[in-house]
C-alpha cells in the first residue's frame, strides 16, 4: 500500500554508509547530515536517539549531525563499534526510525527515585541495556542510582541472575569448576598465571578467561599475550580446557554477561563505588562461565580500590550470601594491598616476573610467589574441601617439583605456543633524592608512569620496581626504571616521574 | 629549559586544527588519530579526557579516536559546540593535555552516596559545570543524585545561588523588575507575548527572556521570532527595555546561569524530575536577569509537566520559601494543564493566536486571552501591592482599550520591526471517527504531531486544534489540521497521527 504514509516514510528512510572510522568507545553513534531527508522528515536533532537497522540486525544509536562536506546528504556513518555490531559494509543501506519507547525506563525511574525493584524489572532493564538500547546518559543515571548502598542484598541477586540470563552461558562437563577473581587495583598482581596451572595442575577444571587492561597498565590478558595468544574462539578455549584443565585466554569472544560490560563501560569515568554491583558484576561472570566454587582476591589497602576493612568485610558477606542464593561458593581473601606485587609493571615486564617464579628462579619476587601460593591453596581448600595446610603444601610441591612450570607450557602449547617476552630498548632509572626508609607507594601514580610509558598497547613498556616499603635506601638507590619503546614515550613519563617525586616516599624514620 | 621532559613534552602536544563540522549538541569532543603523536605519548583513548588549549581559550572534551584518512596523524577537530566556545579557525595550532583532576568530584561522589552538600562544595561543582569541566556523564550522574527529593531546601537555595554566582546578572535602574515563568509541558501556552506588552503598558519593567524549543514545537522565542528579530544584543536588549519597559528576547546572547543550561541538556532525555533543581533553574535564571517579583504559571494535568496537586504545592512551597531566602518575591499560580492553550501549536499558528487576543478579535482564542489576563494581573498584584480585583480590572482595560496592542508593536519595532507570521502550504484536516464529547487532548502526543510536520524549524508548520475537552463532536467532524512546508513533513506527521488515533479521544458519553 503505497498511500499508506506511515509505510511510505518507512520504505523512504534509508540512507547509504560510510566508513569514518570514528571510535567513540563502545557508543553507539550515528553521523548524518544536517540536510538529509531522514533528519527533516523525522525531526532528528543531535542527541537524538535514533534506531538503526541493516539487515535483521538493528540497534539504537546517539545522532551526531555533521555539516560539512565529511558526508553527503544521501550518506549516513557509524561510530566503529556500531559499524562491528551490525557488521556493516561500505555502501550498505540503512534504515533509521524513531525507536519504541523503553518500558523499562520506568524501572529505571524507580531506582533513581529511591525505590527497590523487583527482579522482573531488574530483568527489563538489564535485558535493555544488554540489547544496547540505553544511551550513556541512562547508563550513568542507572550506576548512580545504584551507587553507595542502595542495592539491598535481595536487588543484588535479582541484578546478578539478570546480567546472567541476558548473556551467552558456558557448560562444562567436569566439576567442580573453579575460578579465581581479584577486586582489581593493584599493579602487578598477576598470580591469574600461577594459580592456573598450579590448580589445572593439581587435577581441577580452571577455565580462566581475563579481561584487557581499560584504564590499567596491563590486564591478565594482556599479560598472557606476551607469553601466547590469548584470541581463541570459544571452541579453541574448551579444547585447552579439555586437554590441559586450564587456559588463560581473553574473555572478549564470549558474551558473558554483556550489560555488565556496558556498565564498566560508564562506573570507570565516574569512578563510583557501588558494593550490589562489584558482587553483580564479579559473580555475574563467573557463574556465565559456568563457575561452581569462586575464590574472590580483595587486596586492602589506601591506594587499592578496597581501601578500608570495613568494607571488605561488607563485601565478603555480601559475596557469600548472594553467591549461595546464586547456587556457587563464594570465598573471599583479603590480603595487603599497600603496595605493588612483584617488580614489574606492564605486559613484558609482569610476565618476566610470572616466568621466574614458575621456573624456580632463585630472583623470582617472593611476594608474588608467596601471593599465588596462598590463593591457589584457597582454591584447592574451596574446592576439594582439603584441610587448609594439606592445600598450601600439594601447591607447593606443585610450583617447587616444576609441574606448574610444564603444565604452564603445555597449557601455552594448547593456546598456540610459548613465546618470549619482549624488552625494551630504552629504559632510565629513578634514584631516591634523600636517604632514609621507603614509607608509602602510589599504586595509582606508579601505574600512570607505566601508562605513560606505552603500556599495555607497547608491551616491553612498563616500570621495574626496586624497592618495597620499609627498604632502607639511601641517596641515588635506584627506586624503579622506567622501560619505553619509543624516545616519546619515555619523556612523558620522565616527565610525569618529575612532577610526582613522592610516588615512591622515602622518610628519614 | 629545553631539558625539561616536563616542558619538552608539553611543547610537543600541538595539532593543527581541521573543521569536520560534527554537531554532539554542545558536548565538548576532540576527535584525533589513533596514531597522532600525542595519543600514544600522552596514553589517550577514546572516552579520555582532554583539556584543549587554543591561545587563552581552554575547555575540557572527550576524546573520539578517528582511524582512517578523515584525519591525518598531526590534525585534530573539535565538535561544533567547542569549536565556537574556543573561536577556532581551520589551521590553527591546539595544545592537547591531561586535565588538572577535579577536586568538585569529590562533592559530587559524596552527593551520589547520598550526603547533603554545604554551600562551597555546591559553589566547586557547579562552577566546574558552568566552566565545562564535567562530562556528559557526570552531569547525569549530578541530575540522578538530585533527582527525587534529594535536595533539601537549604540545598536548594545553596544550589541557586551557585548557579547565579557562576553566571552573567543583569542589573537595572528601576524598580521593581518583574518576571513571569512558565513550568513548561503545555502546547501553545503562549502567554508570555500578551503579558509583556500588558505589565509594560501598565508601567512596570518586565525585561523578558525566553528559550527557543529544545524538545517542543515551540519556544517562547521561537514564536516571537515570527513576529520581530529576537536574536538581541544585550546593550540592544537594554536600550528596547530603557523605552518600552518591557522586551522578549532570546536569553542566549547573556551567560545567565549557564550551569542550569548544560543540567538542562541531561534532564531533558533522561526524564528525571527533580523539585529542588526547577526551583534552582527557574530562580536562578530569574535572579540573575535581575528580577525581583517572579510569577510563575504552573499548568497541573495528566500529560503536562507537573501531574499532580500535592506536587504542585510542594513546589510552590520551596519556591516561596528559597525566593525569601534570595530575597526576591515569588508566586505561584497553579493553573489547568489538562489541554493545550489556544488554537495554534507551532510557531506562526500560535503568533496568530497571540495577535488575534492583542487585536480585540472576536475570533481569538477565549482560554489564551483569559490565561494571559489572569497571569497578568497577578503579576501587578505581586509587583504593585494593588487588590486583586483592581489588578484585574487594570489588564483587562489594558487589553481591551488597545493599549497593549500598541505597546507590542512599539517593543516589536525597537526590537527591529513588527512582520507577519508566514503560512503554511499544506495542510491537511484528521477527523473525527466516530461521534460523541472530546474526553482527553494528550499534550505530548499532539506536540509530536506538530514537530513531525516541521516545527519549529519550519514556523509555519504545526497543529491547529478545532476541538476543546467537553465538546460534542460528530463523525467527520474536524478535530484538528495539520500543517506543513514540504510534503515530506506532511506525510510523516500524519503517519505519526494515523498510528495513534486517540491523541483527540472521543468518547460516547
């Protein structure tokens, strides 16, 4: 019915793609000119939220309206991670319309007036942020609302089953299935590669999958990648998994839980803290990957992300509770979280540590060592339900014998094989510029310098550390080296060291 | 000192600056090269935060990672919105640099975990806002930590006068300096335009500035602009109110309380309302315009703005009170917001409605010129102490004996001269389908309707409505007529209408 005009402006909406490359992380973003048809025959205006469809697959996009040459007025563009999800090619054509409205945003509503929610609306609502349909603006009112403690224990768990049933599921065919998670916030704390292969090692199922560094120097996976690919497809992975009891890989080809990347996504710029959502987010993820005994890292510490007891101990409970609501065992460790672990921070550097540590290199990083040791005891203990000395002295025997080391490599060999990590070739020394005792490190600003540096996307680059608190040092005791690929590079962070003399603090008593 | 990696590194952070005339609606985005120099010395990424020097102009803007030709590796470009707020032109050299942290998001952190706020932390994060410090995501992280009742009174005279201090104020010699607001969400409210010329003619300084739309068919300004140039100067806006008492401009030429403009521009698609942020928005715009008697019309109905009774007073009870608090006087007239005003929705169609009520003809609009009356004397009671009775009789005589009638075109002409609204070449009638009484008007269906068909960037396109609540209509009868500039807009507005057929509800009984 071609006088239908409702079909007509339909059929009439569509406009021809072009590449622009634009990377607006993970937003969604449609680019149209101020002159095209669809934009004055729907009324769009920048800011406008407008759907998208190419294809069977659609999604809701933010407009940016271009007036220049850039595009024509019969052209439209999207933001790269909108080109991926519709899997678009240059020249296609699209349509645009306005989208429905979201019932879910009267969930939304809600919570941000004060109210709890029941878990049908916390399935609504996460079920609509998975699809991609909330702008950043809804996302960051949704986090704000949840933020402090305005999560009961009961909207936790609605929230957890709710990022579980939007996402893809991981089945496992062994059991237990054990996985291992650090509350993050602590340079170098890379035991994910030591606790694997002692676990998979020691007979249990560990199919570890990591995330990329976002706003770190180096993320597990990233780390991993220095040593052997991490990419796998999902059937690669279970492959390693069935062969080896363990792998390592990037968790990123597998949807797990995808709304609760789409809320780190907006919580890292605002930097909130929102306890319902760590254990949401954590548990979400593991119980997707088919997780049934969890043993949770939570280093403490004034510069960690878990900065006081209290706290840790509120998400310990909450941790245990939901996770037993949940159907999983949930263990928390909280450990020292003052300083860095090991001495390098960034992918290369880190996994010169991981190494020397597995091949029983007498200058291995006792913390580190000692910090895999004891986690992967808790995780044998949670799993195995062994007394707790019987656990810490199988995973030393397991680290010491050289068994962790070779199922290491066979596990390396199953992702694609062992390589070496890379070294900088230019590096430059800070020495302390008084004597006296290293009294505080600055786990942020020590990983800003290795950022500046180039890490993670330079891999050699990084910082070394020296010391550790409580070391005497004295005037020109080397206190970290910074490593960088490029001359660049290494001034920035010089220059950043510089402005930050105190990032390691040295005090006469 | 050359040597200084510091100084080295920041005389390194140049780009040359290439227009690409990209429109975010006034967030603030940088776009660069993924493989620019000073993305990979300075470590950013898409989403980064950036501050942007161009000679003594500075702004904060999020960072969109461009990776094909668009741009080459030593260009950047700013979206339009920082492109004018920093008067850039093509070619130009900009520093790029990590932004110095905001100490105000600490307030803001501390707000969002539910903590009221002191009047300096109120004064730091607003001016951080009005400076464009926070992202688009902070500011709806600030509206949703608002929203509900969140802010107490104390906090909300706090934040008024944050938001005045942040801005321009205008100061006049006469006194007192009246004002009228509207709590928006009714179509063709057009008051404003009778009541200027009546409180004028009656002595009185009303020096009024108005929005155009953002969500709407129309803004106050952008019906006034069908009648006389709006865009003023302010020392043009001075000289029009100095000889006539009384102007309707557009506000955007004054900085007054540009805080309360870039809220506006979250709240508006998130949706939230927050009582104690109209107080501060309508107030401290107001104050800052130099008002000292302030009337404000609030419209109460089913699809209005403020839906209920109870709200209404509550309202009213905080404008009072923050208004004593920052000594100005405030009323509060709660008025019928169940239908749209007048006939016309759009920009001329409502223009049309305004001159017939100026004109004394018969044919204009009873409710628009009742409203404007009722309002305008209120607003001589509230500034002139005179008995309600005698301030009503006063706007009536003004109206009636063609004394405001004059004073609108002496104010059209010193604003630059009196023109004729246009009209549209197409129109088309919806009828009704069945008989029986007009039972509901859904004022944001009918508005969408008018904003499909063009408004108000087309002025002459929008609705005009035929039909009240309460009266008996027989099938075929017209309810209202749709106009539009091209057929395009015509077609696609009355799809939007075909779809929803009960936008004028007709019913039986």
């Amino acid at each position: 019915m071609s006088s239908d005009p409702v079909h007509a402006a339909t059929m009439r909406n569509t406009l021809r793609l072009r590449r622009l490359g634009i990377d607006t992380y993970q937003e969604a973003v449609v680019y149209m000119h101020r002159r095209c048809h669809v934009c004055l025959a729907e009324g769009f205006s920048a800011q406008s939220r407008i759907q998208v469809t190419l294809g069977d697959r659609h999604l809701i996009a933010t407009l940016n309206v271009v007036s220049n040459s850039m595009l024509r007025e019969e052209e439209a563009s999207l933001s790269e991670s909108a080109w991926h999800a519709l899997r678009a090619e240059e020249g296609a054509c699209i349509e645009l319309a306005h989208p429905e409205p979201l019932e879910s945003l009267s969930a939304l509503r809600a919570k941000v007036y004060g109210q709890p929610l029941a878990p049908a609306a916390w399935h609504a609502m996460i079920a609509d942020v998975a699809a991609g349909h909330y702008s950043n603006l809804h996302l960051a009112a949704l986090v704000t609302a949840c933020a402090g403690d305005r999560l009961d224990l009961v909207e936790t768990i609605a929230l957890t089953r709710a990022m579980i049933d939007t996402g893809e599921r991981l089945a496992w065919t062994t059991h237990p299935v054990v996985d291992k998670h650090c509350v993050g916030g602590l340079p170098g704390n890379r035991t994910t590669l030591l606790i694997v292969p002692i676990v998979a090692a020691a007979g249990l199922t560990i199919p570890k999958t990591s995330s990329r560094a976002i706003t770190s120097p180096a993320g597990t996976a990233d780390t991993m990648e220095v040593l052997a690919p991490v990419d796998l497809s999902f059937e690669h992975m279970r492959r390693v998994v069935e062969r080896e009891g363990g792998c390592i890989v990037w968790g990123g080809n597998v949807r797990m839980s995808p709304a609760d990347d789409l809320l780190i996504r907006v919580e890292r710029p605002l930097d909130f803290d929102s306890e319902g959502q760590i254990v949401a987010s954590v548990l979400s993820k593991k119980i997707a990957a088919g997780s049934t005994h969890i043993l949770i890292d939570m280093p403490v510490g004034p510069t960690a992300k878990v900065r006081s007891a209290a706290v840790a101990k509120r998400l310990r409970e909450r941790f245990n509770v939901a996770g037993a609501a949940l159907g999983v065992r949930v263990d928390v460790h909280v450990s020292d979280g003052a300083q860095p672990v090991g001495r390098g921070i960034g992918p290369a550097l880190e996994a010169r540590d991981v190494l020397a540590v597995l091949q029983g290199d007498r200058t291995a990083p006792d913390d580190l060592r000692e910090r895999a040791l004891t986690l992967a005891a808790k995780v044998l203990e949670l799993a195995t339900a062994a007394e707790p000395g019987r656990s810490r002295a199988r995973a030393e025997q397991i680290l010491a014998s050289g068994e962790a080391w070779r199922k290491f490599q066979a596990i390396c060999d199953a992702q694609g094989g062992l390589r070496l990590p890379p070294q900088a070739p230019l590096t430059h020394v800070i020495t302390a510029g008084r004597s006296g005792f290293c009294r505080a490190i600055d786990n942020r600003r020590i990983a800003q310098v290795a950022k500046l540096a180039g890490a993670p996307v330079a891999p050699a680059a990084g910082v070394d550390l020296h010391t550790r608190l409580g070391a005497r040092v004295d005037t020109g005791t080397p206190l970290y080296t910074v490593h960088a690929q490029t001359p660049g590079e290494l001034d920035y962070a010089l220059g950043y060291a510089a402005k930050h003399a105190d990032i390691v603090r040295v005090e006469e008593r």
